[in-house]
C-alpha cells in the first residue's frame, strides 16, 4: 500500500495531471483502509515515512476505519524509541504520535 501519494516519478507530471492522479491514489487507499479492522503483529526490517529513516521495527499495527494505529519499538533518531501513535489515510495521510 502507497503512504505518499504519487512516485518521485509521477511527481515530474504536468500539476492538471499530478493532482488527477492523486485523487485516484487517495480513493484507493480510503477503498482499502476503510474495510480493514483488527491488528497485524509486525516485524519490519526498514521503513522510510516522508524524513524518517528507521529499522527493527517491532510492535502491532491496528486497523480501524481509515485509521493505522502504530504501537511498538523502532530504531530511529540514533536511537530506539518506543512508538505510540496513528496514522489517518486520508486525502494527505498523517502520522500522530505521543
């Protein structure tokens, strides 16, 4: 499943294009997102979301109507961190964590 929107590749596309483009992605997305309910335990390698760069990600993922609860460690940041937040797939989909 695409997080961003469009490929670095679809980004170089006419602005009347890109933005076509992007509301297919995003009904795609909501279409998937919206049936899914209950939680994934998760074991991820690497991950990359907008500016993170992290890795050894270990937790659960919870679905819920259009919505991904993150819940877990992660090496990030120099660091490992402990992740609780959520992610809203959404026309820009966004990360909220505490």
């Amino acid at each position: 499943m695409k997080f961003s929107a469009l490929s670095p590749e679809e980004e170089q596309a006419p602005e009347e294009v890109k933005d076509s483009l992007k509301v297919v992605v995003v009904q795609k997305r909501e279409a998937v997102t919206s049936f899914l309910k209950g939680s994934f335990n998760a074991d991820v390698e690497a991950f990359n979301y907008n500016l993170i760069d992290g890795s050894n990600f270990k937790g659960k993922l919870e679905f819920d109507n259009n919505i991904m609860g993150i819940r877990g460690e992660v090496d990030a940041f120099r660091g490992r961190l402990q992740v609780d937040g959520q992610t809203y797939f959404e026309d820009e989909p966004r990360l909220e964590v505490s």
